[in-house]
C-alpha cells in the first residue's frame, strides 16, 4: 500500500558518497519484509531507504461466556487463532440453557498485538416452574392433587415435604 507506518528518520551532516546502512524498525503489529537492512552511498539528493512490513496474521481473540455478577464461566472459552492486526471481527452470544443473554448480543473488536477479548454476559432464567406429584408405589397412579410452584429461578435448590394422604404411608424419601 505505501502507507506510512512510523514517521520518517532523517540524518543530517552526511558526507557526498559515503556510505551508510540502516535497519528496519519493529513497529506493532507488522512484520519486516527482507532486505531489513540496506545500505545506500550518499548522493547530492534522492537519498532514502525504504523499508516494507507486512501486518502480523498470527494473532488472536477469545470470546467468554460469563455469568453475570459472578463472572462464573458458563461455557468453554473461544479461542480463535490466524487473526490479522486491525482486522475487525463479529462475535454473537450463544445460546446456553438455563439462562439469557444480556445485550449487547452481539460485539466487534479490532485485533490488536494482545488482549483480544470479547465477553457476553448471561443472567439465570426466572419464573419458571416444578410439579410435585403424589403416586401410589408400584401403579403410579396419582393419589392426591399434584402441587405447582412457580417462581423460581434456574439452578435454585428446592425441597418438598411428602404430604399425609389418608389410607397410605409415606415411603421413603419424604424429603426431595
């Protein structure tokens, strides 16, 4: 492209056809190209050196699926290699059960050199439901009216007592 990528280095005080050598800089994110160092004689003008760089294509980011406030981590990491310097990548929430995903859904970034990170946040599902039935040992017939809780959130640790239903004893557990 011939765009410049670090200012220019200009020396003074040189000698008409002396010779003088230079080497490449390192700058973020790119490659030197070879010959990375070259010599010129000087002239009475027309004296420079270029040198060309190419970006890095050897980098990459990770996405993180997080629960929020807890920053628990609800899925594997995604580590995505083989990214170019300044490229710009998309990334969308996934889907993972038991819980939504707060916005923004979707996130771009700009690869740089390091900390290429993308995180999407998710929060528990809530007001959902259980059934609580009560059957009779070896028919599975009910035997008194199932119970329905709402309200309650994914993950949360519930117990339910047996209830006494006359003409049947309890049977272990009676705690669940």
């Amino acid at each position: 492209t011939n765009a410049v990528l670090a200012d220019s280095k200009t020396v003074t005080g040189q000698t008409y056809l002396s010779e003088v050598t230079e080497n490449a800089i390192e700058i973020k994110g790119y490659n030197k190209v070879d010959p990375t160092t070259q010599s010129i004689t000087i002239d009475v003008e027309n004296n420079i050196i270029n040198f060309y760089y190419t970006k890095r294509t050897d980098l990459e980011y990770t996405v993180k699926y997080l629960e929020q406030d807890t920053n628990k981590a609800l899925a594997e990491n995604k580590v995505v290699t083989g990214q170019t310097y300044l490229a710009e990548v998309t990334e969308s929430a996934i889907d993972i059960k038991g819980y939504t995903k707060q916005d923004p859904t979707t996130k771009t970034i700009t690869i740089d050199v390091e900390n290429n990170e993308i995180v999407f946040y998710y929060k528990k599902v809530e007001g959902l439901s259980y059934t609580v039935k009560y059957l009779e040992q070896g028919t599975n017939n009910p035997i008194a009216e199932e119970k329905t809780v709402d309200g309650n959130v994914y993950l949360d640790e519930v117990t339910e007592n047996a209830i006494d239903i006359p003409g049947y004893v309890k049977q272990e557990p009676a705690t669940q």
